[in-house]
C-alpha cells in the first residue's frame, strides 16, 4: 500500500483586537467537512517564490505568502497582500502534519496575522458555511460544550491562545512521534485513535473511541490491532486514560482484534449485541475452535435504546444499524451531537453488504434512519470525522444509483461477471471479489422488492 501523499499547506490565524476569526467548512467537503477552521488551503505549484517587496512579509517563504493571500482571496474575498498596509504583525506559529490515517495528508504552516481593522470578509459559498470574530476563550468554551467540530492542530492553536492571547506558538504536540498512539479529540470528550488493523484497503486503520464523562462508565470502542506491537502502542495509551469496559459495534475481526485480551488483562467488562456474541461463539463452534468467546469474562449484551456510558452529561445509548452487519450498534448522544456508526458507512473505501450478516434492503432502510435522527457529527470506523449527514445521504445515493444500474443490467440480460466488468471499472482487482458480493445483495434486495423476478 502507497503511503498517502504530503501537501504542503497554509492556514491564516486572523486576529483584531484580541478576537479570531473562524469559519466553517461546507459539509460537502472531501477535506474536514463541517469543521470549525482558520482560512487557507494548498499550497500550488504556480505559488512564486521570487521575494515580497512589502517588508511586512520579510523572513517568510515568499511562496507561502503568496498561497495564503490566494486562499484568503479565494474563501474570504480578502487579498493579503494587496492589503499588506493592514498588517500589523505577520508571526509563523507552528507546523503540524496531518497523521498517517488520513488518506490525503497536509503538512500545514499556521500563521498568526495580526490585523489593524476588521476586514469585511465576503465568503467563498462552496467552501465556507458560515464564520465569525471570537476571542479564543470563547471558542474553547463552545468546543467544551461539544458544539465544535476543531481537527487537532486548530484546537491547539484556540488553546495556546486562550492561554496567552499574545502567544506566537501553537504549542503543537507531534502528531506522528514514533512508536507512540495519540488520541485525537476533534469534538470535546470523544477521543479517537487511529489503530493499524487487518482491515481491507484502502484503509489501513479501525477507529478506537475512548468515550465516557469523569464519573460515568469509560467505554474503549473497537481496539482491533493488528499486531502484538500495535496492541502494547493502544493499550498503554488507553490505560493512561483509563477505561472501564470494551464494546465492540460488530463481530468483524478488524473491530475485535485483541478486543477479549484487552478487557481482561484491564479486567473490565466486554460489552456487544447478543447477535454479535452469539454470531462469534457459533463461528468458533463450527470451526472447532475454543474457549467460548469472552469466557471468564464479564460480557455485557445491549440492545436498541440501552443506555451504555454518559457524554457531557447526556445519555450515550446503543443504536441497531443492521444492513452491514445484522448485530451492528451505533453509539449517540441523547443530544444527537454525534454518531459513532461503526461500518454504515467509510470514510476511506467502500461498505461491503456481505449475506448473511448483510443485507441490503436493511442497509437502504438504516441510512435513512440515522440519516432522519440528523446527528450533528458522523464518526466512521475508518476516516475522519464528518460534519454532518451529507455522506450518508450521498452513500445512499449511490447505493440507489448501483441498484438502478444492477437493474437495468439485469433487465439486458447480463450476468453477473458481465455486470462486475460494466459496474466497477475502476475498481482495485482485489476488491473485485467484494464488488461481486455487493451486485448479489443488491439483485436479492431487488427481488424481495418484487422489481426483478
């Protein structure tokens, strides 16, 4: 598997008079869709290095100067360079690389740019929602009320300044120190890590969630490495945490690898559907394998609406999402600020609908469920978090249009190697097995719909 290619990019920290400037990211985005953000992008190949005569860009890459003022242009309709008068001060306050898990990567230059009068920005409507001035105690303090969606590095700026407004260091922490697990925690009190699992690509990670308020149950969601070594790399960043149960959303290995060996050498409960316990000890049955699954452990089972930890205060319960998985269970708020929904949906790849667990008349009707329930943030079990439900309704979409496809092929008499070749194209030869599973749930699913014979 190719690593995943490095940008460099630039982000502009906006300051007056002791307030910063925040957008929001439309939720359509392939890059941190629905997410609170400093202004900026990539830097491109045209961006010129040749020097800035205005002395306030002195000591700085020209070509980063000028890809910041382009992208400030772009999204907020304000040319820094042009407006260079209105610069007071221009300080660079940090680097941060975007992690491994990321499909796209960013090595990302911060820059504080302090403003002598507020300019009056004209937002670029495909890229940004909405934006706002805001001192950066205030915008901690939404973040801690679980209203902001901030990728790591953006928090840790709010948070230097916040600190000190005067600061030019974000006090980034190395997000790629080697050998060590970071969580990160895009929405308050949801920490995610990014976990190397035998999973298939193009992913190379399962998310593992560590959730639960001071004082209520803290809950490690699908640890799943993929070796001896990833398996020390988690636990001895969740131990440092702490944790007081392991749950998994659903049977499949690359969410329950290690997942028994973690709860009891923590000796801690481990929690799931009933389907999922009993679909695990009847594979182990029939393959004669043993122990029983989770024996000697304690093994909590929950079911659609238990209650299973508490997030800033609110009730985090179990959802059943079958489609994928018939024991699969998504985990949110009371508050709907987010949803953990296991393999509903990738953030990297593609969901495969795989009988008899899957079922795709199941699927369809689960993303529209939790598509109706609107949950502010989308967490999938691989990929970054999403703002907002657009890449549900666009995987619904999209499922709907392969039907249709798988349809009309099936009506022309095609079989299904003819349908394979016609349908996924361009798909990786290795998944063209899985691809093939997807074409046999969809013509079943047509079947039962009565729109084939």
């Amino acid at each position: 598997m190719k690593p995943a290619p490095i940008f460099d990019a630039v982000t502009a920290i906006l300051v007056h008079q002791g307030e910063l400037y925040l957008a929001r990211r439309q939720r359509k985005l392939a890059a941190f869709p629905g997410y609170q953000a400093f202004p900026g992008g990539k830097v491109d190949r045209g961006d010129s290095s040749e020097p800035l005569p205005q002395p306030q860009f002195a000591g700085h890459e020209a070509r980063l100067i000028r890809a910041l003022s382009r992208e400030l242009d772009e999204e907020l309709g304000f040319d820094l360079i042009a407006n260079a008068g209105q610069v007071e001060a221009i300080r660079m306050m940090g680097i941060a690389l975007t992690p491994p898990a990321a499909p796209v990567r960013f090595n990302t230059h911060f820059f504080r740019v302090d403003l002598r009068t507020r300019p009056d920005f004209k937002l670029c409507e495909p890229e940004l929602e909405s934006g706002a001035w805001g001192t950066a105690r205030h915008w901690m303090s939404v973040y801690e009320q679980g209203e902001l969606l901030l990728a790591p590095p953006t928090q840790a700026a709010v948070r230097a300044l916040a600190a000190n407004p005067a600061s030019a260091d974000a006090g980034f922490f190395d997000f790629n120190e080697a050998g060590v697990l970071r969580p990160l925690e895009a929405l308050c009190g949801v920490r995610q890590f990014f976990v190397r699992s035998n999973t298939l690509p193009p992913a190379m990670h399962t998310n593992c969630f560590l959730i639960g308020d001071d004082g209520a149950r803290r809950v490690l969601v699908d640890p799943s490495p993929n070796s001896r070594e990833e398996l020390e790399r988690l636990y001895l960043a969740a131990t440092a945490i702490g944790f007081d149960e392991v749950f998994l959303t659903h049977h499949h290995p690359d969410h329950r690898q290690y997942a028994d060996e973690i709860a009891r050498r923590a000796g801690v409960p481990l929690g799931m559907s009933a389907w999922t316990l009993q679909h695990i000890r009847s594979a182990q049955a029939r393959y004669g394998e043993g122990p029983a699954y989770g024996e000697g452990l304690d093994i909590r089972t929950y079911a659609d609406g238990d209650s299973v930890t508490r997030w800033l205060g609110h009730e985090v319960r179990a959802l059943a999402v079958p489609g994928h998985d018939e024991g699969q269970l998504a985990l949110m708020p009371d508050s709907r600020a987010w949803c953990i929904v296991g393999d509903l949906i990738q953030g990297i790849g593609t969901v495969v609908i795989a009988p008899p667990e899957g079922d795709m008349r199941k699927y369809f009707s689960t993303l529209e469920h939790v598509i109706a329930l609107d949950p502010r943030v989308i967490y999938p079990s691989h990929g970054l978090a999403m703002g907002g439900v657009h890449y549900l309704e666009q995987a619904l979409r999209h499922r709907q249009m392969r039907e249709e496809q798988i349809r009309s092929l099936f009506g022309a008499g095609r079989s299904i190697d003819e349908m394979l070749a016609e349908v996924y194209r361009e798909v990786d030869p290795r998944l063209l097995p899985l691809a093939k599973i997807n074409i046999e749930s969809h013509l079943t699913k047509l079947r039962q719909d009565g729109a084939i014979a």
